[in-house]
C-alpha cells in the first residue's frame, strides 16, 4: 500500500533495539492511514 509497504518499524530505547513488524493487509485497509492506523499501533504494541 502506498506509503506503508505493510511494516511498521518498532524502536525500543530502553533496550536499544529495534524490529520490523508486518502489519496485516486488513489492517491498512480498515484504518486508512493517520489517526486511525496510528491508534492501531500503538494499541497492538
């Protein structure tokens, strides 16, 4: 999907680390982009 390319960049300070997450096509379809993806996101990880 434009922009997405259905992953999500997780960063994590307190252990210095970082991991790339697969976001479900579903998902990116059902929330499209800004506040509702961005809400997805932070309640899944």
């Amino acid at each position: 999907m434009h922009g997405y390319h259905g992953k999500a960049l997780v960063i994590n300070l307190s252990e210095r680390s970082h991991r790339w997450d697969d976001i479900p096509q579903g998902v990116l379809r059902d929330f499209i982009g800004g506040i509702g993806l961005g809400t997805y996101l932070l309640m899944t990880t």
